[in-house]
C-alpha cells in the first residue's frame, strides 16, 4: 500500500461494500443546476469528469429523479429512455478510479423560493417552515410506491455502472419529514415512536438491497442537529441511526444539520461559524453505530483540517462540496504537496445562491467551473506578447494580472493601495469574512510566479500609464458609493457623513471602544455592509441600521441572511426597515438623527450618534477610460469598474479579460 508523504490518512484506500475508494475524500453532494438549462448535459458530464481528475475518491450526484411525480429537470433513473444520459455520467467518473453513487431524494414540502408548491408531498399535513407549503400527507400504498419507484431506480443506476446511492434523509427533505416528530404527526404504522417514523428508510433500504444486489454501496444523510424545536437534535440523531444500522446493513453514514426553517444556515456555515463547526459532534455520533463508517462535513476546507479529522481515527470519511466546485483538483494538489496552489472555497455560499434561483453554478474564486481545462488549469500561451497595464490591485485586476501573465504577456499592475485585494481587502479585515483573503492571496501568489510586475502605492494618472507605453490596458478601478438622494446634496463635500467604505478604513486600526451609536443607512444590502456592523459593534455602545427596503440583506443568499439576522438579534444590532433618514442641524448640534418613514412622517430618532455612514449602490470609478482610449489605447473596463456587482462577478470579468488579450 501506498503511503502519501504528506496526508497519510486522508490517503489511504478503505472499502464500502467490497469496493474499493483510493481515498477518503467524498464529493458531498451539491444541485449544480446544468440540467436545467438547454443543452448543458454535456457540462454537467463535464462537471463529474472534472472532479473525478481531480483526485476525489467518490461522488454523490445531485438529486437524481426516483419517481415521476419529482422535477423532470433532474436525471429521471426512474426512466429507462434515460438510459445513454446514465451510463455516460458513470462513464464519465468510473473508469478515472472514482466511484459515482447516485443521491436518492424528495423536498417533501421544503421549498426555498417565495410562493407554495402546490403539488408538495409530506409525511403529515404540515406546513413547511419556511415556504409555509401545507403537503399533502401520504397515504401508505403512495409511500410502497414511491419506495418500489426509488428502488427500482437504484437497479437502473447499477445497470447503468454507478457504484451506488446516497439516500438523503436530513435538510428538511421528505425522508427527514418522516424521522422528525416536529414534523411527523400520523397515527399509523409510519408515525409515532421513533422505530415507526424510522420504518420508511428501514424499507427503503432493504428494497434498494434486494434490487440493486450485492456490492452496491448504500449511504445515508441522516440530520445531525437539524436545529428546529422539537426536532432531531444529536441525541434523538444517535438514536436514528443506532436503530437504522441495526435493521439494515448501512455503508456508511453522514451527518447534515439546518432543515427548511430559520436552521436553513447551518447546513451552509459561513464565516461566522468557526473552522470544522460539526466535528466535535460528528466524533459523539460515530459512537452510537461502531463499525460503520461515518463521514465529517461542514465547512472543511483545508488538506491538513482533513488529515487531523481522520488522525484520531473515529471518522473514516471527509465530504466536500463548496471546496471541490472552488478547485475540483483539490485532492490531487493536496496528495503531492500543493496545498499552496489550492483555490479555497470562501464559504460566501455565492453557489448556493445562483442553485437557489435555478441557474448553473458559479463560484467566487473559480471562473471556469465544469469547462474542459477545468482541472489544475493553466492558461494556454499567448499567440504574440504583449505589454500589458492593468489598473487595480483587487479582485478583477489580480485574477486579469495573473492570467495574462501565465499566458506570457509582459504585465504591470498599478495598485493605489500599498497592499492587494482593494476593496475584498478591507472587507476580509471585517469580522466574519476572513475567508476572502484567499482569493486575492491566490491571485497575488499566481501573479508574482508568472513575473507579473506590481507598483503598489501609486495612483497611476493616464500619462503615467501611457509612459509604461502598454498595448492593452485593463481599467480594475472598482466604483464608489452615490451620495444618498435623501440626505441634502450641500452636505455631500463637507465630510460630516462619509460612505461606509471610506468610515471603516479610517477606523482600521481603533481598538478602544467608543461612547455612542453608530448608524448605518443601508441602501447597499450585501455582505460587507453587515460585516461593518459588527465591527461597529465591538467598538460603539450600540448600532442601528435603517433602510429604505423592507427588510436588510435581501441582496444575499437566503442563508447568509438567516446568519446576519441570527447575529444581529443575538449581538443586539437593531434595524428598521422602510425608513430614511431626515437631516437636521440637531445632528450636529445635539447628535440626534431622526428617521422618516419612506412613506412620510418621522416615526423615530437616535440620540447621542457618534458614527453615521452610508452604504449605496456604486458609481463605476472609470475616469481613466476616455482619455486612453483617446490615445489610442485599446482599454477593457472590468469588475465593479464596468458594472458594480459582486466578487463571483469581478473573478470572471477579470480572467475573461485576462484570457482574452
């Protein structure tokens, strides 16, 4: 056997049902959403292709469709016309020595978008938690049915050359609708005790066996802590899964937490949950089913996070989602040595959002998921160099920097600041976002190694720029907050009330706490608006955010919302919503703020404000361009400086323009 140098356990072969995995690494999971889009079968072959060279030992597709009543975007293993589409996903990941097991799943009545759905199925009448979807409540011989369906689709999926299948039973989905006792009220055989609500995965499972046949591995998601009152908490998830590996022979079990309900966060963790936030109670739930394997996920992100999971020898088993969609070539680098060349995921949970809206994947720190080159890409050589200016150290200027540079071209970067990251800089330096840094540190790494040239510190005016005498320049300026229409214009130059932005980097170095309130108008509703919250938190005696919306944060995923407001209610952070700002001399004179309701008269005030700041919708900071172009120069406007948008955005645009001159 051999011995990896580096991960020894992350890299050592284990068996699940008499076959073999090279590794320990488990492609969790994730809705990459390609099928539903015409004509993008091919990338989401691609897709599975791509993580299977790069190194993961086993894959668990998305949701696969087990019963005709289920979405017919997804890979219909019910249907037997599908067949071409089945065997060319296990053809496609097979034959590279990773296993593909299929993941059986229903929503039941989760549903993440506004609106009902209508045709929701459950284990009771009862309503969804967040979408409120009242179901309808299976009748026994729809529950033999869909069971004789799923298992007659996990023979297809053996046919088909898949390994096996992951039966996921927690997130709010139907299987955990049945387990739960929050959400599971029937009177018959089906409900009850906990061996009754368990009975439909005991039947399940045994039907898959005796139709799938031996040497098909057979997994299940159980929730861990689910996190809804009355629920499945660690204790009631011991349980669960004791009894289930007692009645059935389980291949391996994985624990996921949240469910469709203000929990939804926690299946997700973010920045403001610490490093490995599941894996102390992961350890106290292998306990319960000694001799099965059990899997650890839930923001790990790291090789050596992994190999010190597995060290202790409790947890056989490492599930990524986020981290192989950010580099599919993870465990591949990780096994020779590269952890350094690595794209970590940022856990921003941009892919979950884009999923959320029913449109393919894209990562923050990835531009080219499910393409050809995908794995360990580097970028192929210039046809002619040439001399290249990119104006902009953050985000979209780095990653246009470093690829035009990879692909030969002789490249300057111009920075204002004397450090990188531009404005992902000052927000990673904000509480809960430590995890952007890694893609400007990424960036900056690939930059330097390819002999781009950095000037940092400068403020490169057009006749600076045109004496470096460049053939392209690539503008990465970024853009700046509006001054707010609801505030008086006069006010604008004097510096009384300046953008967010501009307040927290003068506050960067400030340790002691101030006397006072801190007021944000949040016209912004992005991550970084609520990460300057907090840190005003930690040095003013309270904050208080107003927006003209109905609420805050409604421009990020569902998720880091319920993260934000789980942290603003715990942390005392208040906010009101519909409301601006009034302005009056008794701001200045008595620190008094008053604010209106946007549909008229003043329904509040803050008293003894000692900070006051904006957040607003960014001007495109693309001066630069006229009078270079005028000078002959070909010049590409990126990121925030084309359009301000978000960092998945300014990754792209940058490394489009990077490929492309």
């Amino acid at each position: 056997m051999q011995h990896n140098e580096f991960y020894p356990h992350l890299f050592q072969p284990i068996e699940l049902a008499g076959r073999r995995l090279k590794n320990r690494i488990f492609h969790a999971s994730i809705s990459t959403h390609f099928l539903e889009q015409a004509g993008a079968h091919e990338r989401q072959v691609q897709y599975l292709a791509n993580r299977a060279r790069g190194g993961a030992a086993a894959i668990v597709t998305e949701p696969l469709g087990i019963a005709p009543h289920q979405p017919n975007t997804r890979l219909r293993a019910y249907d037997d016309a599908m067949e071409d589409f089945g065997r060319r996903w296990a053809d496609a990941v097979e034959p590279l020595d990773c296993r593909l097991l299929g993941q059986i799943q229903d929503t039941g009545r989760g549903r993440h978008l506004p609106g009902r759905n209508a045709s929701a199925i459950g284990a009771s009448a009862q309503p969804d938690d967040l979408s409120w979807t009242m179901p309808h409540a299976m009748s026994k011989s729809e529950i033999a049915a869909f069971i004789e369906s799923a298992a007659h689709s996990s023979a297809r999926l053996a046919r088909w050359g898949f390994s096996g299948v992951e039966i996921s039973s927690g997130h709010g989905h139907l299987f955990h609708q049945f387990i739960s006792p929050q959400s599971n009220h029937r009177e018959d055989e089906y409900g009850g005790s906990l061996e009754n609500r368990v009975r439909i995965l005991r039947e399940l499972c045994t039907a898959i066996r005796s139709a799938a046949g031996a040497g098909f591995i057979v997994g299940v998601k159980l929730p861990g802590n689910d996190g809804v009152p009355g629920g499945i908490d660690p204790t009631m998830a011991a349980r669960i899964a004791a009894h289930l590996a007692s009645c059935v022979t389980i291949d391996y079990f994985a624990y996921a937490q949240g469910a469709h309900h203000r929990s939804l966060e926690m299946h997700l963790p973010n920045d403001s949950y610490p490093r490995l936030p599941y894996v102390p109670m992961i350890r106290e739930l292998v306990r319960s089913t000694p001799g099965v394997p059990v899997m650890a996920l839930g923001r790990i992100t790291d090789p050596a996070e992994a190999e010190g999971i597995l060290a202790r020898g409790d947890i056989a088993l490492i599930g990524l989602g986020r981290p192989l969609i950010t580099d599919p070539a993870w465990p591949s680098k990780a096994e020779a040595g590269r952890a350094g060349d690595i794209r970590y995921c940022v856990n921003n949970n941009t892919c979950w959002k884009i999923g959320v809206g029913h449109m393919p994947i894209v990562c923050d720190n990835n531009p080219r998921v499910a393409l050809p080159d995908e794995v360990d890409f580097e970028p192929p050589p210039a046809s002619a160099r040439r001399r290249i200016a990119v104006i902009g150290a953050g985000v979209a200027g780095l990653e246009a920097a470093w690829t035009a540079a990879a692909r030969g071209h002789d490249v300057t970067v111009f920075g204002a600041s004397p450090q990188v990251g531009g404005k992902a800089r000052l927000h990673a330096g904000l509480p809960n976002s430590e995890s952007l840094s890694s893609i400007y540190d990424y960036q900056f790494a690939q930059a330097q190694r390819h002999g781009a040239r950095f000037e940092l510190g400068v403020r490169a005016d057009a006749a600076r720029i045109l004496a470096d005498t460049p053939d392209i320049v690539v503008l990465a300026t970024g853009a700046s907050m509006v001054w707010p229409s609801c505030l008086p214009s006069e006010l604008c130059d004097l510096g009384i009330v300046p953008d967010l932005r501009n307040a927290m980097s003068d506050l960067e170095g400030l340790r002691e706490r101030q006397r006072g309130r801190a007021v944000i108008l949040d016209m912004d509703h992005t991550e970084g608006t609520y990460a300057a919250a907090d840190r005003l938190n930690e040095l003013f005696d309270e904050v208080i955010v107003l927006t003209p919306r109905e609420r805050i944060a409604e421009d990020v995923a569902l998720v880091t919302r319920q993260a934000i407001l789980r942290r603003f209610h715990h942390n005392r952070i208040r906010w009101h919503g519909l409301v601006e700002p009034i302005w009056s001399e008794a701001f200045e004179d008595e620190a008094l703020l008053n604010y209106a309701s946007v549909y008229g008269g003043i329904v509040g005030r803050v008293e003894d404000v000692a900070f006051f700041a904006y957040a607003t919708p960014r001007r495109p900071n693309d001066e630069l361009a006229a009078p270079l172009r005028k000078a002959g120069i070909d010049v590409r406007l990126v990121g925030d400086c084309s359009v301000a948008r978000h960092v998945v955005d300014a990754t792209r645009e940058g490394h489009a323009a990077g490929m492309s001159v």
